[in-house]
C-alpha cells in the first residue's frame, strides 16, 4: 500500500483525462491549421499553456512515485516523460523550419497528434480513468 494521498492520485487522474482532451483539441486544431494553412495566432499559445498543464501532472506524479505510489505498467514512466517532450519538441523543430510554413505546420500537426497518442497511452498504462 502506498503512502500517497488518495486526493492527489484522484487529481492525477483526472488531470489526465484534461490533458487528452486538450491534446485533441491541439491536434485537430493543428491539422486544420496545417491543411488550410491558416494562421493560428492562438495556436503557440494554446500549445504553451498544455505543456504547461503537462509540467504539472508530471510534478503531480513525481511526487505520487516519491510517495510510493506506482502506475499500473512501468512504461508509464516513459510514456508520461516522452508526452511532456513531445510538442515543445515539434515546435522547436518547426521553428527551424523558416523556409516552408507547410512543412512548420505540419511538423507542429505532427507534435500535437504524438501528444494525443502518447497521452491516451499514458493513460492506459498509469491504470486507466476509473
């Protein structure tokens, strides 16, 4: 039995589920920005304050593992890792990338659809929603 409080196990579970929803909402607003190739003035933001909100369930769970607590799959401590690297990762390719918009947009579409990805697997192997 771990010594974590079940409140911040709660938090941490419910956080995620946050983080999917706005990884898909990153995505799918990604993709479109990429396929129309439209400018997203918002976008940069909105992909700031999710890795934010990843910055914070990773504490959330650096502090459930320092209390003993363990995730269902040991892969969770390299999905939940790689999830956080994933889209300021893409963006900081994308930056790089001046001589084509496209190829920046898409590269950003690409980080959020990762995000998307490695944060529903963070999901499945920290245990689930339930």
């Amino acid at each position: 039995m771990s010594a974590a409080p079940a409140g911040l196990i709660t938090a941490h579970r419910e956080f995620a589920v946050a983080i999917v929803l706005l990884a898909l909402a990153g995505a799918i607003w990604a993709v479109y920005v990429a396929f129309r190739l439209r400018a997203a003035r918002r976008l940069p933001l909105f992909g700031s304050l999710t890795t934010l909100a990843l910055v914070l369930q990773a504490a959330f769970g650096i502090v459930l593992a320092a209390a003993g607590a363990r995730p269902q799959d040991g892969l969770h401590f390299v999905f939940g890792p790689l999830t956080l690297l994933a889209l300021p990762g893409a963006r900081g390719i994308a930056a790089g990338q001046r001589d084509s918009q496209r190829a920046a947009a898409v590269t950003v579409a690409l980080g959020w659809v990762v995000t998307l990805g490695l944060s529903l697997r963070a999901v499945g192997t920290g245990g689930g929603v339930g």
